[in-house]
C-alpha cells in the first residue's frame, strides 16, 4: 500500500485551461497533504523533463507511489514507468474531463473560472486515484515449476508443422497420433490447391518429408495409435494421460497444441445436443458441467442429389482418394472416367435437418483442384462445376481464373433440380437459373458432391480434461463444433488456458492456411510456458503478475466462483470449497464478482478498493442544487477504448457522472452496487463487451454473467427500497464510440426525469 503519495498534474494538452492545475494542487495539499508529500504541476508531464522530475523523486525515496493526473492510461503508457517498487496511478483528466465536458445550464459560474461541475469532476477523479494507490498492494508472483515440453494432439499436416516448429525453437515435443502412422488426411490426398505463387496448378502435398522430419527430429516424441485418455492439472505442469497399445503412459506437458483436423460430413448424421449432467449447490441451484453432444442416424441428405442410391455419385472425399490411388474410375465398372461433374455446397450452408449451417471455405477450390486432376489424368475429359457462389479467397482468384481459361472446365452458376441415372450408369444433372439464362441438362460419367468439413470436436471431448466443469471445450455450439473463439484479438485461445487450436479443427481451411495456422499456435504455446515461467498471465492480460486469493474462513461452498469461471480455473473437493489452479486463471476477476461472502480478491483489485474509490466521491445533499451523481462502470477491454476516441473525436456527456474502470463487467460485485446506493448516487450504469452467440467479452461469459446477476441486483435494491432501473447494463462494442454519448445521456435523463433523487442522500 502506497503512504507516501506522489501527486502530479499536468498542464498539456487543454487540462491546464481547463481545470487550472494550481488551483487542483492546492485542493489535494488540503485534503491529502499528511499522505501526499509531493504535489507539483508540469507543462507536460510526458516530456523528459516532466518524467526525469517524477523520476527524482521516486529515487529519492521521497515516495512510494505516483498519481499521474493527465491523459488516459491507454496512452503514454510506456513513458510512466518508475520501476516495479513504484505503484503509478493514472487519473484521466483529459479524455474524461477537459475534452469530454458539457457544461450544464444550472452551472452559473462566472466566466474566467473552473465550471463548479468540472471542478468537482475533477476532484473525484483525483480522489479515486489517490485512495486507489493507497489500497494497492504491489502483487507478488507466484512461479510454479515449468515443464518446456509441448503436447501437439494430432499427427496431420497441422500437427507435423507445429511439431516442428516447437522443435526448431529449442522445445520438447510429444506429438500424438490416434492413427497407427502420421500423416493424416493430407497423407491420403494427391495433391493440394496451391498457396504459392504463380497459384495456377496443384502441388504435391509434402506431407511425406514432414513426416520423415519429425521422425528423423530427437527433440520430438512420436506415439503412434495412441489418444489422449485424460488432461490433468494446469498450464505448465499438465499431466497428458496417453492410452497406448502397451498400456497408460503419463507425461508432463507444460501446454498443448490442438491439431486434431476434421471428419467428412456424413449426411445421415443428426447432432443431438446433450442434456449436461446436473448437480446441486447449496443453494438448492442446479449446476451443468460441460457435455458433448451425440450423433444419431438419420435420412440421408444427399439423397436427392443421388447419394446413396446411384453408384456413380460419390463425394469429394471419395475423389481425392481415388486421384491418390492413381486412375479415375468409375465406381460402377471400373471403366476410366471420361467426364465429371461438381455440385457445390452439397449438404452445406443450409439451416434444415442434417445439413452444415456453414460454408467449409475450401470446398470450391478443392473441385477446381478435382477438375483439374481429370485434365491432368485424361486430357481429352471434360469437367462441369455447377456452384452457388464460388467462394476464392485472396491469390486464389488466380487459381480460379486458370480454371477458368481451361478449355476442358466448365463452370456455371445454377440451381439443382434433380439428379438421375441412365441405363448404363451415367449421371444426368439438370440445372436451372443457370448463367446462361436457360435450364441445363448434363451427362457425367461421375458426379462429385462438394461436401464439407466436421470438426473433430463437435462429439468428442478429444482433450478430456480433467476439470470441474467438464471434459469438453464449453461453448463450441456457438462455432458449429469447431475449437474456435470470438476473440477478435485472440485467435488461437480457446477457453481453456494453455490448450491452443490450430488448423482445421479451428476453422475449416486449406493446407497451406493451416501451416500457418500451426506456426500461429505453436508460438502462442511458448508463450504460454514462458509467461507462467515469469509469474505472468499469458492473455488478455498479458503481463499480469496478480492471482485471486481465497480467505476459505469465509467461504460457504456456495460453488458460485467454481461454476461461473469462464476458464475452468476452479476446481472443488467433495465439500464444494474451490480449489484454485492459479495458472488457468485469466484474471477477469469474474470469481470475485460471482463471490456473495468477498471471499475472494486481488492484491491490486478487490472488493474494498472498488468500494472506496465510490465512497470518496463527492456527492451533494440536494440533486437540484449539485446535480445528480452516476457511477459507471467501464470495461477496460471494449468499453473504455471506446470512452477513449469518442474523446478524440470531440464527444461530450454529463459532467456528472464518474468512470471507474474495471477488468471486466463480470467482476462486479453486488456490493459496489449496494455501496453505491449507500453513498447516495442516484444510479449505476455498466458499460461492457457484447453477449450473446456473437459474444466479443475478452473474458468470454463475463459481460453475458453481469447482466444474469442483474437479478441479484434487483434484489439488493429492493431491500434498499429502492427502484431496480436506478441500475443497467449497456453493450458497447469497440467501435461504437459515437453511440457512447447518447447512452450516458439517455441513462441521465432517466434518472433525472423518471426515476429522481437516491432518497438515501444525506445520510
């Protein structure tokens, strides 16, 4: 905890105009001179000469703690540093005061002066910031012990590349293949659609050298005919459970590569969301653990398109395997195919029964790799591509355009009517709302349906985790299955630490995409070891040395913490107190929200420090005469960069409310609500990421946890009776900046007009 306080205000950038610098000295000298022994101001504090003055006085040891009273803590970040032993604060007084005031028409100070809002405003910024320091505690890291060894699940293309990468940058590596060789898919394929320049002919895959690398490479371990059983433990220290032929095997692992690839579509396939195993809290609640679902039988989708009826029609996984094999044949007679043709988006971005919601993005390219390989095999065979859109992004367009100039390529725009065979076992398509403006009827030797890709993932736990929460990824029903995320930031963290997907059981991709989707992942696992190995949180708070500490004498075994971390960092004994894995944890702080008892807290972020910063605020007896007072709590992810360049681009609100900013809507407690109330604020207004299928929390589940305590919220208020609207939750996403102003206005008005004065003002 910060005693000797340092407090610095700066002059630049409009806050010396604005709110007169000398006159805030002299207001924190009279109400914090015993614990602030230094209080200057500086033209610009971000210059040499203004960060070589703070410095002074830090090495003096004058202080202990530095209140940089200036610009927002999102900018000059870099140039506030006085050592790890300094605790700096930053009290925005220039994005959330100088530039952003709207001087009310009850303001009647005279011209020349501080408006006597702003300079309230101001003050309650300075105070917050000084009672924060005064709470904080500098964390300590917590180091464990770091095994350097990487798990790479799965023995395709993705997972060779990724082992190799691990391996060239000095890592072991366990590489772990359910298959009795490595290889994958790609193993099983002719060729690839090309990712290089000139993009005009399919390469050979070279999967073959990857595999003699590996095998050939002493810093990677291969098993072959092997699955993961069980993961156990945390981020460093994870223990992989590997079923072999001879039996379990267990290795330390300190994170792991997910590159288990995808399945083709099976069309009788039903996706049957599983009921989640239930059990009972204290509370009486009922509590999911995370389930896979099931896959039930069902009618053929492709039937219509001949699947399954006509021998002849086969999918695009059936091509490629023939191609490998060397001569295309016709499945009925085994007599060389003369003339093919391609039904794109064959059971795929269609909403009924049994089909794939989603385009699989490489299905169009993979039949202008098919055409071709009929051109290269037969050049007098002719090749018909019937598509909705063809979907070929980037360089890929040169792909598509040699096609295109191929004499022997046909490609047309149109809709299947129907699929029938003649009496020697051709395929006959008729087509309609074709490019040509006319309906279209061709005879193929085969017919090739240009089905998708199934993550592996979508009914099988794969990593089995040994979690509270379950075995399985939580949430994959909002990516149709695949191990991805919304982190529009993060794309290769999935919501358990530690475990990164690559390739296309992350998205469907071509090999090329995966390759770097691999190096991508690799690097984010060694990033992992090398955080944990430093104390530090790997994301989104990269750098964060702070854990959640648990006073157990407190603790109900309520199970609140344990069942809504969004990273399974909280497992439980048989009595339900929550056992911490401290390198799962994220530090959202949604644990600390979630907690009824304040059992849980941060060195530097905690339930008694959010509370003070809303007690020191000012707030006048009568609404009429000082103005109403608003807390609004502010997402340091989305909400607060927001907050951020509305003030850039000129925006301004209510001098009367007072940010405070937090890790995340989902470390809210109750109490900074109930506090807040007790103070005599007439409303809280949270502003946090967007929930929902579409989710953009860095926290996953936070801002969606905030807005299902709202309940509790209400509650809280109406044993304050007071009115449940004095408290609501906005979503704003990043770039919503200019829809900022207009909340913060609606919210005031409400309260002004609606709602009224916090009766509790005065007490």
């Amino acid at each position: 905890m910060s005693s000797k306080i340092g407090v610095y205000i700066c002059e630049g950038c409009d806050i010396g105009p604005q709110l007169n610098a000398g006159q805030l000295a002299e207001f924190v000298q009279s109400e914090y001179g015993g614990s602030c022994p230094v209080i200057k101001t500086a033209p610009v504090l971000c210059s040499q000469e203004g960060k070589a003055m703070i410095q002074a006085d830090v090495d003096a040891e004058t202080i202990d703690g530095v209140a940089v009273c200036a610009c927002s803590p999102r900018v000059k970040w870099d140039v506030f540093q006085f050592g790890e032993k300094t605790v700096v604060e930053r009290v925005n007084l220039r994005e959330q005061c100088a530039w952003t005031y709207a001087r009310p028409e009850a303001d009647t100070t005279a011209e020349g002066e501080v408006p006597e809002t702003l300079r309230m405003m101001a003050q309650d910024y300075i105070r917050m910031g000084i009672i924060k320091l005064q709470k904080y505690v500098v964390p300590q890291p917590e180091i464990p012990e770091v095994t350097r060894t990487i798990l790479v699940v799965g023995g395709g293309n993705t997972g060779l590349t990724a082992a190799l990468g691990g391996a060239k940058l000095g890592y072991d590596v366990v590489l772990l293949e359910k298959q009795g060789q490595l290889g994958g898919f790609a193993a099983q394929m002719y060729k690839q659609v090309p990712y290089t320049f000139p993009y005009t002919q399919a390469v050979p895959t070279g999967v073959e050298k990857k595999i003699n690398d590996v095998s050939a490479n002493d810093k990677i371990r291969v098993f072959t005919g092997s699955t993961l059983n069980k993961l156990e433990g945390a981020p460093g220290q994870y223990t992989a459970v590997i079923a072999t032929g001879n039996g379990e095997e267990r290795i330390t692992v300190g994170s792991v590569v997910l590159a288990t690839g995808w399945k083709p579509f099976d069309p009788e396939a039903r996706v049957v969301e599983a009921e989640a195993p239930k059990e009972e809290s204290k509370e009486g609640e009922e509590i999911a653990v995370v389930d896979t679902p099931e896959i039930q039988k069902g009618e053929n989708v492709l039937a219509p398109l001949g699947h399954g009826k006509f021998t002849n029609v086969i999918t695009n996984v059936d091509m490629e395997l023939m191609a490998k094999k060397g001569e295309l044949l016709r499945p009925s007679d085994g007599r060389p195919v003369q003339s093919v043709a391609f039904i794109q988006c064959a059971g795929q971005r269609s909403t009924e029964e049994g089909h794939l919601p989603y385009c699989s993005s490489v299905c169009c390219m993979v039949s202008l790799k098919q055409a071709g390989y009929l051109r290269e095999k037969n050049p007098n065979g002719k090749a018909f591509i019937i598509y909705k859109d063809m979907i070929v992004p980037g360089l890929q367009e040169l792909y598509y355009k040699a096609a295109q100039d191929d004499p022997g390529i046909f490609l047309t725009k149109g809709d299947v009517i129907e699929v029938k065979e003649d009496s020697d076992g051709g395929i006959i398509i008729q087509a309609e709302n074709t490019l040509l403006g006319e309906p279209l009827e061709i005879k193929v030797d085969v017919l090739v349906l240009a089905t998708g890709m199934v993550p592996t993932t979508l009914a099988d736990p794969v990593m089995n985790f040994a979690y509270r929460q379950g075995p399985a990824f939580p949430d994959l029903n909002l990516f149709n299955g695949f191990a991805d995320s919304n982190y529009i930031c993060f794309p290769y963290e999935t919501r358990r630490t530690g475990v990164y997907s690559a390739g296309c059981v992350h998205q469907p991709m071509l090999m090329g995409a995966a390759e770097d989707d691999a190096s991508g992942a690799v690097l984010k696992a060694i990033q992992c070891l090398e955080s944990i190995n430093r104390g530090m949180a790997v994301h989104p708070r990269s750098g964060d040395i702070s854990f959640p500490k648990f006073n157990m004498v407190r603790c109900t075994q309520c199970k609140r913490c344990t069942e809504e971390c969004p990273f399974g960092a909280l497992d439980d004994d048989e009595k339900g107190t929550p056992q911490p894995n401290p390198t799962r944890c994220r530090r959202c702080g949604t644990c600390m929200g979630a907690c009824p008892e304040r059992v849980i807290s941060f060195e530097e972020y905690n339930v008694d420090m959010i509370a003070s910063m809303i007690k020191e605020n000012e707030v006048p007896d009568d609404i009429d005469e000082g103005g109403p007072r608003v807390i609004v709590f502010v997402c340091e992810n989305d909400a607060y960069p927001a907050l951020d360049m509305a003030a850039f681009q000129g925006k301004k609100w209510s001098p009367y409310v007072r940010f405070i900013s937090v890790r995340c809507l989902g470390s809210i407690n109750s109490i900074w609500v109930a506090d807040s109330m007790s103070k005599g604020i007439d409303g809280v207004l949270l502003l946090g990421c967007k929930y929902g299928d579409d989710y953009q929390c860095h926290f996953a589940k936070g801002s969606e946890l905030c807005n299902k305590r709202m309940e509790n919220i209400a509650e809280t208020l109406g044993r304050l009776q007071l009115e449940p609207e004095r408290v609501q939750q906005k979503q704003v996403a990043i770039d919503e900046y200019d829809k900022i102003p207009q909340m913060i206005d609606d919210f005031m008005n409400h309260i002004i007009d609606d709602i009224g004065a916090n009766p509790y003002k005065g007490f």
